[in-house]
C-alpha cells in the first residue's frame, strides 16, 4: 500500500517506517524541513515537507502522496519541561496539531480519497473518568474535567477522537475509516521514561517524589511496541478506538521505586498531597493519586498486537535503553 505518515520523523514515525517499508509498502513521511527527507530517505521512504499548520500545505502533500491510508503522528512533545501547573501552556503547540492538524489532515484524506485514517491519542491515564474501577476499557468514558491545568489538551484529544471516529458517518459519502489509538505513557530511548530521559534522571537525583498513597493507576507502552501496533492498524481492526498499552497498569507507589532502582537512584520519598499541591497543583497531585489505568484487551484481540514487553517490569529491566 501507499501510506503516508504525518509527522514521519517523530518518536513514532521513525520507527513505523523501516517495519513498513520491509514489509513492502510504499512509505511517504511529512516532515517541517528538508533535512528531515533526508532522514526519511535513508530508511527507505519518501519526504515530504510540509506545514500541518497551513490547509494548503497539507492537501498538497497529500496529494504527493496519494496515499491509501493516512497516520497521523503529529505533536510536538519534545523538550516539555515537565511543570504539571501550565500542563496545557505546554501542550499549546500539540494541542494545535490535535484540532487543526487533525481537520486539515481529514479535509485532506477526504479529497484524496483515502481509505483509512489512523491517529494517535493518549490512554495513559488521566483523560479518563476517575470513579469506579482502577482499569477502564475503551467503553469508559472521558473525564469531564480533568481540572484547570489541563482542560484545553483534553478538548484537543476530544476532538481528535470525535472526529476521526465520525469519519465515516460524514454527509459527503465518505468511505475513509478512521482508527483512534489511545497509547499509554512512552518509555525506552528517546523517551522520558529513560535511562537518559527527563523522569529518569529525577527519578536518579530523587527529585520526583511518591505523593499521597500513590495510589493513580498509570498504563505503560514501550516505544517500540507502539510502532508495531500501529503498523498492525493500518489494515487491521474495524474503525474504532483502541488502547495501545502493556498488559499490567500499575499504582504510582509500585512504578515509581522499581523505575528508580533500574536507572540508579534511591526509593523515592514520600509527600503528602497537601504538601505536594502548591508545587504540583490538582492536576499532579489526581496523577499521583487518582487517575486510571487502560485494558489492552481490545487491542490483543482485534488487531492481533502482543507487546514485545507484556510489562513495565520487564521493559524497565530491560528496554529503557
């Protein structure tokens, strides 16, 4: 097939396209500048510059490409700084690329007559309702306020979901299918969650402390089993959402020590939430002690994904680079 990734350089991007190409597909990734084609060009696929930003630089790329089936990978996660009271601040340039990225990429796929649009989302765990069971399926549904901190890059992922999974039920007759992957939190190289990453050094320096009980659920994912499972999407699974995590959602106060222990710092210390919230806010203080954790049971089944790391214990052992 041809298959055109936007944001082809990105932490997944980059890692889709060599399973893509041995698979013998016909690769084109979207990149911000030429040195990226370059990248791209190296591992076998075709680049394409392009502005996710600007309507008429994605139609053209699109059209380039003439792809069956889209990816969209686009974000703009790199170099956050980690400060969990402007968490949306943060995500500005992200949350952009999940609204406007997003409706220019399906304007596009329509025109273009794409069959299939596969996008990513997030599942990792506070995007969910925080009642009831510490696992939720992809039945369960968003939270209805995440809290100040983070309303608007929850009204992004909103969107994206509610967009893509409408796709084909759109008044132009549209056929193009569209697949929603809610990921986990990332770890392995290149990531936070690292022997060299943001968490992993803090975790070293014990600067990153187990607040409350710790008893918020998180669901992990390495890297690399993203990639598989969103190459195994592209012509797999009927439309629909589906979460991309490892087999074992874990409490803070279980992930936290063992993370620290692998990347060689000491057990983290203890912090009680109303210490914790002048530095972290509500909304780090509900990552620490309340949000939920995501089944990969739908994923398993209907996509015919295994992760290569079933858990978090042994990726951290093992695949955190």
């Amino acid at each position: 097939m041809r298959i055109f990734i936007a944001g082809g350089t990105g932490a997944v991007g980059i890692r889709m396209v060599p399973l893509l190409v041995a698979a013998g597909h016909e690769v084109y990734g979207s990149t911000r500048h030429e040195a990226g084609c370059e990248m791209l060009a190296g591992l076998g696929a075709t680049g394409i510059v392009m502005d996710p930003l600007n309507a008429q630089s994605v139609q053209d790329a699109v059209a380039k490409a003439s792809p069956e089936v889209i990816v969209h990978q686009l974000t703009a996660l790199g170099g956050l700084s980690g400060n969990l009271k402007k968490f949306d601040r943060e995500f500005a340039m992200t949350n952009r690329l999940r609204t406007e990225g997003t409706d220019h990429l399906l304007a596009a796929a329509r025109a273009g007559g794409v069959r299939r649009f596969v996008a990513q989302s997030f599942g990792g765990g506070w995007t969910l309702e925080r009642t009831g069971g510490w696992v939720k399926d992809e039945t369960a549904p968003l939270i209805a306020d995440p809290g100040k901190e983070a309303r608007g890059t929850l009204a992004a992922i909103r969107h994206l979901e509610d967009a893509v999974v409408s796709t084909g039920s759109t008044s132009d007759g549209s056929d193009l299918e569209g697949v929603v992957l809610r990921y986990g939190n990332f770890y392995g190289p290149g990531n936070a969650a690292s022997r060299d990453g943001a968490i992993g050094e803090l975790l070293r320096k014990g600067k990153m402390p187990v607040v409350g009980g710790g008893t918020g659920v998180w669901s992990f994912v390495h890297i690399d089993d993203v990639a598989a499972a969103t190459v195994a999407a592209i012509d797999r699974g009927a439309p629909g959402i589906y979460n991309i995590v490892d087999d074992e959602p874990a409490p803070v106060n279980q992930w936290m020590p063992y993370l620290a222990e692998q990347v060689g710092g000491r057990n983290p210390m203890r912090l009680p939430a109303w210490l914790a919230r002048p530095l972290i806010g509500e909304f780090g203080v509900a990552l620490m002690t309340s949000v939920r954790g995501s089944s990969n049971a739908k994923a398993k089944r209907e996509l015919g994904w295994t992760p290569s790391y079933p858990t978090w214990r042994e990726g951290f052992r093992t695949g955190i680079g």
